[in-house]
C-alpha cells in the first residue's frame, strides 16, 4: 500500500469514438472500470471514482465516488476534481479506459517524488496525462487552465512554479515492455485489440 496518496479514476467522458458507455466493457471477461479501479484499490488507502454526473451506484465503500466541480472540461475538469476531493495531498490519476495498468509501472512513478508536483510519462508519441502524479500546487494552475478554455491536460506541465518530472519511456519499457499500461481504448477496434492481448 502506498500511503499518502490518493488513487483518482476518470470517468465522465462522453465515450463518442467508442459508440458506447467505455466503463461497462469487458476485457478479458471483466468489467473496464472494475479492471482499473482494483488495481488502484491495492495501491492507496483511498480510490476517488470522478464523474461526470452521478449515474454509477456506490457499490465498494473503498471507492468515493465524486462529480465534476466544474462540468464539461474534460480530463483538466476531471482532474481537479479529484484533486479537490482528494484527502491527500498528492493524486496518482489514471483514465476509466486503461485496462492493463501495471502496479510496478505506478510505483515506478512514485518514486523519489518529494518535492515532485508532476510525473508524467515520456514516450515518443509525446506525454502522457492521464498515468501520472498531480500535487495539490496544480489546482490554481488548472483553474485558470479551465478558465481559459486550455483542455489540454499535458499542457500543465508546462506552467511556472510546478515541479515536473518526466519518466522515460527507455525506463518504463524495462517493467513493461510493450506500454501496455498506457493503452487506453478509444474505439471498438481498440476493444478487440485489447481482448486479443494475452495475459500470460
């Protein structure tokens, strides 16, 4: 269990590329939301579940389930949400749809993060948001993100006053050699792919 920081699980998208409602799809047999949110129950002493609106039943008394403060600002709205809500002082988020997330890749990110307000993925397809550590130092930032209409979520990274370390994808391949944890499922074909992915 790693103390003193929350887990923060998105999901309030509109799922549009995907036709359907991404949290009740199965991988593997298992619900995708259920897939995420208990590797993160194993992980933190507290789980937020951030939504949209509540349309999902309080099922596990080890998740709380949280809406968004601020409607309609994607995962920049999502985010402050959970970090708002959060009982501690730093979120490690991850997105509803990202079905093989890895608890040693997590640990990796929490490593040596004391005066860290940022670790995000560095791969070569650019940064990646939404597996990654937020400080509570990143809520006023994020508020005038939403304020301005600036949705793009690595772009925080980017603003003064803010901490940022940036993992490597040469140091994530090492636990995870083919990024699956950074696999998120956009569309149905994205779905089969993610089906056909053996678990051995």
């Amino acid at each position: 269990m790693i103390r003193d920081i929350s887990g923060v699980v998105l999901a309030g998208g509109k799922s549009k590329r995907m036709g359907m409602d991404k949290r009740h799809l199965t991988v593997h047999g298992e619900p995708l939301l259920d897939r995420v949110t208990s590797v993160l129950i194993e992980l933190f002493p507290e789980v937020l579940l951030v939504l949209a609106e509540k349309d999902i039943e309080q099922t596990d008394e080890r998740i709380r389930i949280v809406t968004d403060l601020i409607p309609d600002c994607a995962a920049v709205g999502g985010l402050y949400t959970g970090l708002y809500h959060a009982r501690y002082s730093r979120v490690f988020v991850v997105a509803c749809d990202m079905p093989f997330i890895n608890p040693a890749v997590v640990e990796l990110f929490l490593q040596n993060i004391d005066s860290t307000d940022i670790v995000m993925a560095q791969l070569v397809t650019g940064l990646q948001p939404l597996h990654g550590l937020y400080s509570k130092q990143c809520l006023p930032l994020l508020k005038e993100m939403i304020e301005a209409r600036d949705l793009r979520l690595q772009n925080v990274a980017d603003k003064r006053g803010l901490t940022v370390h940036r993992v490597p994808e040469t140091e994530i391949k090492r636990l995870d050699p083919q990024l699956l944890s950074f696999l998120n499922l956009n569309s149905p074909a994205d779905l089969e792919l993610a089906n056909k992915i053996s678990l051995g």
